[in-house]
C-alpha cells in the first residue's frame, strides 16, 4: 500500500512503468513533457513512471500515445515480462493466457 493507502502496482504494473521509462529515455521525452502532452499532472506521471501508481487505462492510453506506442502492446508485453519472472522465481502468478 502507498502512504495513501492506496494499492501500490504489482508485477505488471511494474513491467508497465519500465517499458515507459526505457521509451521515454530512446525518445529523450522529459515527465514534463509527458504531462504537458497528456493533460496530467506532473506528479502523477511521476509516479507512473517510478512504478509508485497503478495508472488508468485512459491514464496509460494517454502516456502510450504521447510515446508514440500502442498502449495494447505495452500492457501485452509487461504481462509476457511479468509472466516470466513470476515462472523464474516460482511465483506461479496468472498474468496471461493459458
């Protein structure tokens, strides 16, 4: 939980804000820019991008088009990494298909 009392995001969620930090970085896109591209805060996207808060779907939508990324695909591929680890470390999680 966040200080907030929030959930705080878990395997996938993780995998999601890497893919976005790794993009954001091969674009040179500032978290500034992100916001302003977006409409959302600059807190917000923040913490998106650390891994802090589980974004929206409308939330990852809006990131993922100002990447230049398919929000779809970034959700597939976090849930294939996450899928992964969990089956290396013997987590045994359902993150996808069967």
């Amino acid at each position: 939980m966040s200080p907030k009392g929030e959930p705080g995001p878990g395997p996938v969620g993780l995998e999601v804000a890497a893919i976005i930090r790794e993009r954001a970085g091969r674009l040179d896109v500032k978290q500034a820019d992100i916001a302003q591209a977006t409409g959302l805060n600059k807190t917000r996207v923040s913490r998106v991008c650390r891994g802090t808060y589980v974004s929206t779907v409308d939330e990852l939508a809006l990131i993922a088009r100002a990447l230049e990324m398919d929000a779809g695909r970034v959700l597939d591929d976090a849930i294939k990494v996450a899928a992964q680890h969990a089956t290396i470390s013997g987590g045994g999680g359902d993150f996808g298909d069967s």
